[in-house]
C-alpha cells in the first residue's frame, strides 16, 4: 500500500495548525465551504526528489495562506514554522494508512501578495518535506 506524502503532510496540518480551525486542503475552498472572510491554507505538491532504492518521497510543498489581512498571514507563517521545528519523525494517519513523516521545513521566506480573484491577501511559502511512502505499523 502506497502513501499519498500530499495526503499525509494535509492532514497533519489540518489538526495541527490551530490558526486556521481545520482550514487546510489541496486546494482552497472558498464559494463551497470555507467562509469568505476565514484563513485557510492550500498545500500543493511543487516537484522534489524521488528515492529510488527506499520507499521514500520527499516533496516541495507549495503553501498558500489565504487571509483578510496581511498579519493573520504572518500569525499562519509562524505556526507553520513552530510546527516544522516541533515535529521530526512523527506518524500521520492517512485513507491509506499510517504514514511516517520524516520532517517538513521551510525552504524559503514567506512572500505576501495578493489574489486578484478572490479578493484576498495570500502568503506562499514552500517546504522541502520527506514522508515514507509505504505504509508503517
């Protein structure tokens, strides 16, 4: 049974990052069922290195912080920082099973800008992550 490393880093992020009471998805969700004015974060893969000889994916992750104001923005960014420091080595439950992941820091700096489309200040940021891919005990 093989892992989904986007999968597991969600649904970390989903119970762990209190800023955002649960808003946390591959893509965001605003006009279905995140409120307009709620932050909320979207995690998309963005390339990484494969592992050929282990069962080990280790993805660029893409965040985006979506927020009414720049400062809730940078309150995510915090967090998301805390939790990459506090966590190493940690196992995630998934659809598929459990899922050992390994550890997810930042790999750059938090850029503010804003979308067009929704209206809102956005924050990306991208992490360098390493899950098992296969499932553990």
């Amino acid at each position: 049974m093989v892992i989904d490393p986007l999968e597991a880093v969600i649904a970390w992020l989903t119970t762990a990052l209190t800023t955002v009471d649960g808003r946390v998805a591959g893509k965001h969700r605003y006009g279905e069922t995140w409120a307009d004015d709620a932050t909320g974060v979207s995690v998309h893969l963005d390339g990484g290195l494969p592992d050929l000889y282990a069962s080990i994916a280790k993805p660029r992750l893409e965040i985006r912080i979506y927020a009414n104001d720049q400062v809730k923005i940078v309150d995510v960014w915090r967090e998301l920082i805390s939790l990459s420091r506090d966590r190493l080595r940690f196992v995630q439950n998934t659809s598929k099973g459990a899922a050992l992941i390994h550890y997810c820091y930042p790999e750059t700096i938090l850029s503010l800008t804003y979308d067009e489309v929704l209206k809102k200040e956005l924050g990306i940021v991208f992490f360098e992550s390493m899950v098992s891919e296969e499932a553990v005990s």
